[in-house]
C-alpha cells in the first residue's frame, strides 16, 4: 500500500515536473492552437471582406486580445468555484436583461446593450450564452440522471425566463441559441429519447404558434425569403442570392484572395460580418471552406474529449452544452449563408467582424479549459 | 412508505454522458458533412449558374456615342463643329445634404430662385444611384472659375465636358443647314434604342435631318466594372464608336453673305444653282436665326420672340414659301407654246392692252395699259407682254400647260436632299375637280399663262426652272452636299429631261430673256446695262392681295405687308451659264427695280474677280450663231 502510494506521488511528482508552462497557467494546448489558427484565418479573411480595411483588422485583433485574456482568466477559476457562484450569476443575468427589456439603449431597432458610458457597454444576453448552460448544469448534476420530469420542468423554467427576455428585444438567434445551450445540458445529462422525440414532434405546431404570435414581421419575411427568394430578387430575397452566387462562383479553388467580385464591389451585404463565410468561399473556393470547416470539427472534437474527460458531472454537462452550442453557431451560420437555413442573425465563430461575440466565445473555452485542466488527479486513482 | 434514498452513482452518470456525446458526435459529423454536400452543390454542381450571375452582377455595358460628322461650306469652310461644353452636375450620394448645396450653387452663380426649382426638379428625377445629375448647362469660363474657387464647399458638385453641336456661321445657314436639338419623345419611339443608347442629340432641320444617317455615325460601347451601387470603377473593354461621315456642302459661303449682303435687311428669298451640276451655290431666306440656340434646348422666352415675330425668321422662305411665279414663269410657258406647236417664233400677237376670249366680256389686262402693239414670243418675254401669254395659253388649253410647267418641276418637290420641301402647285383639270368640285373654266388657263392665278412656287423651283433653260433641259436635281466623304450624294428618282422636237426652241426663249436686261426695250435694261457680262432673266410680281376687275393697283393705298412680292430669275453668262440665281423680295413690289439688281448682285459676286472684271474661267467666246440672233 504504502510503495504503492509512493509511487503515486512519485509519479505525480514526476508529471508536475514535466508539466508544462502551458498546463501550469491552466491552458489546454490543442485548443488554444486550434484557435490561434482559426483567429488568423479570421483576420485573413476579414482583411479582404472589409474591403482591406487595416481599421477593422487592427480592432478585431485587439478584441481577440481581450478574449484571450478572459480565456486565460477564466481557466484560472476552478469549477467548484464556478457553480458556487452560477446561481448569482444567473439572477444577475436576468435582471440585466429586466433592465435591458425596461430602459436598454437602441442600437439597430432592437435594444440589447447595457451602456454607461465611459464605464461599460455590452449586451447582457452574451453573458447568459455561458451563464445559461453553466446555470442548467449546476441544477441537474446535483440530482440523479437521466433527470426526472420535475427536474426537467424547474431547468425548462430556469431556461425560458431568459430566453422569453431575449426574444423580446428582439432577437431571434441569440434567444434560440440560448435555448439550445440549456436543451443541451438536458440532452447530455440524459434525458430520455422519447421525450427528445416528444419535444421534436411538438415543433411543428409551437413553429405555427411562433409564426402568429410571436415572430416579428422581418423575421416572418426571413423566413418566407428562405423559402423563395427569387420571389424578392431585389428586397429581402437580395441577401440570399447574392451570398450563393458569391460562394457558387468560387468554385472548387475560389478567385483568390482579395479577389473576390461579390463582396469587393459590394454586392454581398454583411460581407464582415454575418455573410463572411460567402467572401471565404468565394475567394478560397470550396477547399477552403472545407479546411475551415475541418479546423471547426477538430475544436468540436476536442471540446467533447474535454467533456467526456471532465471529473465532475457540472463539468461533464456544462462542457459538452459549450461543445455542441458551439457547433450550432457554426452550422447556422453556415447553412444561413449558404441558403440551407433561414436568415438568422449568427455570426461565424472567430471570422465574424465583432468584439463582443469573440469575447463571449473565447470566455466559453475559458470554461472548458477551466474544466480540463483542474482535474484532481489523485481522485482519479 | 418512505422513498428509497437514490445515492448518486458517478460510474453510471459518466456513462450516461459518454454515450450522449457520441450521440452528439454523430450528429455534428452528419451535419457538418450535409454542409459539405451543400458547399459541393453550390461551388460545383451549380457553378456555371452562379459564376454567370456573379458576372452579370460586375460587368455593365456602357454605350459611346459617336462623335457627329462635321460639316463644310464647298471651300472647307466649317458650318457645323462640334465643341466641349460645360455642364454641372451633382451626385446625390456624394453631395451630402444635397438641398444645401444647390443653394451654395445658387449663391456662387448669383442665380434665381426659378434656377434653384429649376435645379431640384432635375435632381429629382429618375436616374441610378451614383449618376451624376446634370442641373446646368453651358457653364461660361466665369462660372466654371467661381465654382472651382468654391469647390470645397461644394462636395459632390462636377463640371463635366461633352461635346455640343456648334454653328460658327450662326444665321447664315440656319435655313439650309438647320440644326440639331434634343431628341425628344416622340424621335425616342422611332429611332434605333441601340444606336441612339448614347446620343442625346438629333438632326432636326435641314441637312442635319436630311442626313442624320451619315452624320451619327456609329455608337460604340464600353464593358466597364461596376459596383453594387451602379458606380463605374474600371474598363473592361472598349468597342471604339465609328465617328459621322464629313458633309461637304455645295454652298459658298461667300456668295451666301453675298446673296444676303444683297438682299440688304429685306425680307427674301435668295437661290443660286450651278447649273451644270445642281450644286445649291447659295441659300438665303432672310431673316434667319441663330441655330446655336436650339441645340442645348432654346430658352421659353427666346423661342417665343422667333416664333411670334412679325417677320417669321423660323419660315424658310426658300423651300416652304410657295409663291404665284408671276411673269417669271413666261420663259418657260414660251418654250412649251413653241414645243407644242401653238405658236412659232414668227407668231405675232396685236396688243391693245388687254385681252377678250370669244364670247366673254370680261377682259384680261396688260401690265402696260397702253399695250405693246404688234408681239412675237421674244418681244413678249422682253416686254414680259401678258396679252401675248394669255393667247399662248388660250391656245395650249390647261392640260399641255400643266404637263409641260410639270416638267419644269412647279408642283412637286425638285430638291435631292432638303428637308421638307414643299411641292407647291401645279393645277390641273384632276386638281380642281378634287379640290374645288368645279369644271376647269378657260379664263384660269390664261393667267396660269402669266404664272398667276392657282399655280404656286418656291423660290427654289424657279431657281431649277431656270437652270433648266440654262441647261436646255437638262435635269440635275438641286442639292446641297457635294460630297459625303469623297462621294457625291446619289439620285436614286430623277427627273426625266425636258427634249424639245427642235433645240433651237431654247434659243428664242433665252434670247428673249436676254433681251430683258439687254435690249432696247427690255423691262430690267437699266440693270443689265451696268453688267460687265451678258444676263438672261425674267422678272415676275406675285400678288399679295387681289385686285377687283377694273381696279389699279395703287400703292399709295396698299399697307406695306401686302404690297406684291418681286420676283427675279437669271443666269449668266447668257451663252455660258454658270450660275442661275431666283430672288424674292418680299413685299418688294417690283421685280425689275428691286429684285432683279439682288440678282445682279449675287452673279457679280461669283462672276466677277476683284477687279469687277469676269473671272477666266467664265470668260468663254460665245457661239457665232447665238450672236447673230442676237442682231
């Protein structure tokens, strides 16, 4: 017992040594290298989308500092001290948005920042994209799984006061991926397929609900322009046509970079922003946007290593809801601009112009970091 | 019963995570791979589809006009250029608060408040985003300096040069020549949509109109990047245009000052032909205009002054003033009574100073109450005897008569390529029927006999008819371009020449209106007596207003505007022509004193060289023959 308990710590000993700077500063490696590459591809690509504006490159490089900077933060913090504090945090978020719904500035039609000036500026409902799972994870991993209906109906509450918050602003994609996220933390804790199937089979008349009572009309005729948009050619349907031309006319090698006709002379809209995966594939064709999409299946890949690697079950169930809330960014912003899905206000994961998005993404593989990298590794034995 | 207490198990939980995860796993590899299934559909499947959408999006296609042809005078003078003119133009989406800086421009150019609405109903209308809008043209050097100095003001705001159609001669070829203007509306419907995408200019009048064809030239075009908002930003491909064919014209411009010169501030009608070619040597309808304001759009208050004026400078007097030929017409009407046979140069006529038909009372007078006594045809012509004429006529009966003045070319359009020409009229029996319901009475054959009555002419069918006794016959239809780039223009209809049974007919007729200016008794004698060469002419009054039976025609009573218009044909030299020339003085009154010296004075000016003294190439011995008629 005791040689063995030696050689234990020995050999603990032995592998703290070795650890290293990385692994002492709480950083995962493959991710952050994984990142680092998608952030410079990013800047690539924003450089040509913006119109070679040094202006935007040298913003989002800063606000990918930032993010890095609360990754690494973050990744400090351990779990446990985490789930003590989601709860607060939770309420915090939803008040904010109380505020936000009450008294929140305009910005594009629709109010969702928090400003005082010179102090502060954001949107409350990026800080619940981590608070949401982390909330809906911290409830259930201290109840037994598969979660029972009561479980789920208290996190399915816990879920839908942001979520209904968040809509309201108005704000479709964020409010779904909200959603998702916390769908998310029930799907990986177990909930039972019939329910999921249950759940899926009453989308069709919640969708005919929405679509009376809930959707906006810009958001009715997003929809109505997915499913037809030459019926609009030079309206709403505009976006669509012209993000598929841009990425159809780049072919299988693209026009090379800063090349591209569709977005340098301005004919795709958001081309720095929401529709830059349509620059990406017009000028790097589709080997490029496979590449990238390969870099994103990798990060995927390693956020569900990380979940199923994580010791705790909060950590198992808030990783994998980042993971797979992640791969919805990816997808719907993908199958948006490509004409798979409706318009939705998605930006791409790192190659989207935006501060806040990045800051919030970044703060997300902080969590996962966090949740890799303080394992106790005698409790393993 | 109490509940059994659950314990947590970790090893169950654990696994309950991990296949959750490979569920999801599965799912994002589906998902993803759909994604590149769609990529694959849309960058290869369809990619002739987009790749020609995206193209489309691109490239535009810009149409060049062609720079219009220009035009000379016979010596390479130019008549019609083509100058860079200023415009100012502003592009809405540059100019900011566009509203505020049309009133800087206002408040730069000193202009009006009718300038400003003038301006903002321009920018007003339809165009594509980024067009600039063109709110003012002509900019003179002044304005362009001042908006130059206040360019920083003015954002958005651009001069912009293009090239206008320019008139240097201003009024002395605005009848024949005529100019271009917008093309409006209804020109829009008719013209090609493709050759015409550039060219916002258009033959109106003259030979601007006549040959349009050849002066356009072709429109060429450019391929040229834009982007989303419609702004050019590079040439793709250049299609260079075809410019317009030169025009040179028959006319001199000299002789037109001359012609004009002439007619001394008259109102009139000038026409000289080179006979031997049909060239239009000179073309003057007095007054005229300036051309150069019709072409960037002639101001309200301009045009109403042209329009309303009392003197008519827009009616071309030459092609559209259809006048009674008058005695002018005697020549030709003495050529047809000898082809035809009703008379012989021997034939003589007693004149009393008037003439009776059989069984009618009324009678037709003599110019000369007193009569001339005994004529024959070439007395007749020189003392323009009308009594002569109406016997002649009576004796031809109308239908000889209006085939043989047809063939002199009254009554139908002469010209090869002027614009809207007007026929004029020759009456027959067919005519006055369809016109009037009525028989042909004999008493309207005898004044057509002294060119009165239904018969009307303009100034350019007496000028070919005279040519055409200069030329024995001879049909070259009149014209104004000598050559379209090295060719001269085709006859594609001419006129049949005038074959008489015996040449020599020519001879009595010319000799007679030789003798107008040169014989003893001739009606023009005092002007052919200051001639350095011998002229052949006719004079002719055309009535304004008709005179009662049994009434004089007093001047003293008449108002000036309805005095008689004087009439004038020639050509000279008599054995030799080289020019024939028809003058209308309008309200002139008399065709010997006051249109006959204008004549006179436009020979002179193409006969004659510096020292008054007939130029060489003029001065060819005449025929022994035609001399000893002459005695």
């Amino acid at each position: 017992m005791n040689g063995n308990f030696d050689r234990t710590l020995s050999s603990e000993d032995v592998m703290r040594r070795r650890a290293s700077l990385l692994q002492r500063m709480h950083i995962d490696g493959q991710l952050l290298l994984l990142l680092l590459l998608l952030a410079a591809g990013g800047l690539f690509v924003l450089y040509s989308a913006s119109g070679k504006s040094w202006d935007m490159l040298i913003k989002q490089a800063v606000s990918f500092g930032v993010g890095l900077t609360a990754m690494i933060v973050i990744a400090q913090l351990e779990p446990r001290f985490m789930a003590r504090w989601v709860p607060l945090a939770y309420l915090v978020g939803v008040g904010l948005l109380v505020v936000v719904d009450v008294m929140g500035h305009d910005a594009k039609g629709a109010t969702r920042w928090i400003n005082i000036p010179g102090v502060i500026r954001f949107q409350p409902s990026e800080f619940m994209k981590i608070i949401m799972p982390a909330t809906i994870a911290w409830y259930l991993a201290k109840r037994n799984l598969p979660p029972r209906l009561k479980h789920i109906a208290i996190s399915l509450a816990l879920i839908g006061v942001p979520f209904v918050l968040i809509l309201k602003q108005p704000d479709l994609g964020t409010s779904l991926l909200i959603l998702a996220s916390g769908a998310f933390v029930l799907f990986i804790a177990g909930l039972r397929w019939r329910w999921i199937l249950g759940a899926a089979a009453a989308v069709v008349p919640i969708a005919v609900g929405m679509w009376f009572f809930v959707l906006k009309q810009y958001q009715k005729q997003r929809v109505l322009t997915f499913l037809d948009p030459e019926s609009d050619p030079l309206g709403t349907g505009w976006n669509i046509i012209q993000s598929k031309a841009a990425i159809g006319s780049g072919g299988v090698f693209g026009k090379g970079w800063l090349l591209g006709t569709q977005s340098h002379l301005d004919f795709l809209p958001e081309s720095h922003t929401d529709f830059i995966i349509a620059v990406l594939g017009e000028e790097f064709g589709l080997v490029g946007v496979c590449l990238l999409l390969l870099i994103y299946l990798l990060l995927i890949g390693r956020g569900l290593v990380v979940t199923v690697q994580a010791q705790t079950l909060f950590g198992k169930l808030l990783a994998g809801s980042l993971t797979m809330t992640f791969f919805v960014y990816v997808f719907v912003n993908i199958g948006m601009v490509s004409g798979l899905l409706p318009v939705v206000g998605v930006p791409l994961p790192f190659i989207s112009y935006g501060g806040t998005s990045l800051v919030t993404l970044l703060s997300g593989f902080g969590v996962l970091m966090s949740i890799h990298t303080h394992r106790k590794w005698i409790a393993q034995v | 019963m109490p509940q059994p207490i659950r314990l947590k198990d970790h090893e169950k939980d654990a696994r309950l995570v991990r296949s959750r995860v490979i569920a999801g796993a599965v799912v994002v590899v589906a998902l993803i791979l759909a994604l590149v299934a769609r990529l694959y559909y849309l960058q290869v499947i369809q990619y002739e589809y987009h790749s020609t959408l995206s193209e489309n999006n691109r490239v535009h296609v810009q149409p060049i006009p062609p720079t219009r042809g220009l035009i000379f005078d016979r010596n390479g003078v130019i008549i019609a250029d083509n100058r860079p003119s200023f415009s100012l133009t502003v592009t809405r989406e540059r100019a900011g608060d566009w509203e505020q800086v049309l009133d800087i421009i206002v408040e730069v150019l000193e202009l009006t408040p009718d300038d400003r609405a003038l301006f903002e109903k321009r920018m007003k209308q339809g165009r594509r985003p980024f067009e600039p809008v063109p709110v003012l043209f002509e900019l003179s050097e002044d304005q362009i300096a001042r908006i130059a100095v206040n360019q920083f003001r003015l954002p958005g705001v651009e001069v912009a040069a293009q090239l206008v159609r320019h008139y240097p001669q201003k009024e002395h070829f605005a009848h024949s020549v005529g100019y271009v203007g917008r093309i409006n509306e209804q020109e829009l419907k008719k013209l090609d949509p493709v050759d015409y995408s550039g060219t916002h200019h258009i033959g109106k009048t003259g030979i601007e109109r006549f040959y349009e064809d050849q002066l356009h030239g072709q429109v060429g075009y450019e391929e040229v990047e834009t982007n989303a908002r419609g702004r050019v930003l590079r040439v793709l491909k250049r299609t260079d245009p075809t410019p317009g064919k030169d025009l040179t014209l028959t006319l001199d411009l000299k002789l037109q000052e001359a012609a004009e010169a002439a007619l001394g501030g008259r109102r009139g009608a000038v026409v000289a032909i080179e006979p031997a070619t049909g060239d239009v040597l000179a073309m003057v309808s007095q007054p005229s205009f300036n051309p150069n304001l019709f072409v960037t759009g002639i101001s309200f208050k301009d045009y109403a002054e042209l329009r309303d004026s009392i003197d008519r400078p827009l009616y071309n007097r030459v092609l559209r003033g259809l006048y009674p030929p008058g005695s002018t017409i005697k020549p030709m009407v003495a050529v047809a009574g000898l082809d035809a046979g009703v008379v012989t140069p021997a034939t003589r006529v007693f004149d009393p100073g008037f003439y009776q038909l059989p069984n009618y009372d009324h009678k037709y007078r003599n110019w000369n109450r007193s009569g001339d006594g005994w004529v024959n045809l070439e007395m007749a012509i020189m003392r323009s005897n009308d009594t002569y004429f109406y016997d002649l006529a009576h004796k031809m009966g109308i239908d000889r008569l209006h085939d043989y003045l047809s063939r002199f070319g009254i009554g139908q359009r002469v010209s090869l390529d002027m614009f809207e020409e007007a026929e004029g009229l020759m009456p027959s029996r067919d005519w006055k029927r369809a016109r009037y319901r009525q028989a042909w009475y004999p008493g309207e054959t005898l004044i057509l006999g002294i060119g009165q009555g239904y018969m009307q002419a303009t100034p350019l069918q007496l000028a070919q008819a005279t040519a055409l006794m200069a030329n024995r016959g001879k049909w070259i239809r009149p014209h104004l371009a000598k050559s379209i780039e090295g060719k001269p223009p085709v006859d594609e209809n001419p006129m049949p020449d005038i074959v008489l049974r015996d040449p020599k007919f020519w001879d009595y007729a010319r000799n007679g209106m030789e003798m107008v200016l040169h014989g003893p008794r001739g009606t023009a004698r005092k002007v052919g007596d200051s001639a350095v060469y011998r002229i052949a002419g006719k004079s002719g009054t055309a009535q304004v207003v008709a005179i009662k039976q049994g009434e004089k025609y007093d001047r003293s009573k008449v108002q000036e505007r309805h005095r008689d218009h004087a009439l004038f044909i020639g050509f000279a030299p008599a054995e030799n022509p080289e020019i024939a020339v028809a003058v209308m003085v309008e309200n002139g009154e008399s065709g010997s004193g006051v249109a006959a010296p204008v004549v006179k004075q436009v020979m002179d000016a193409w006969l004659l060289d510096e020292n008054g003294q007939l130029k060489p190439e003029f001065a060819e011995p005449r025929p022994a023959e035609v001399l000893a008629h002459e005695r």
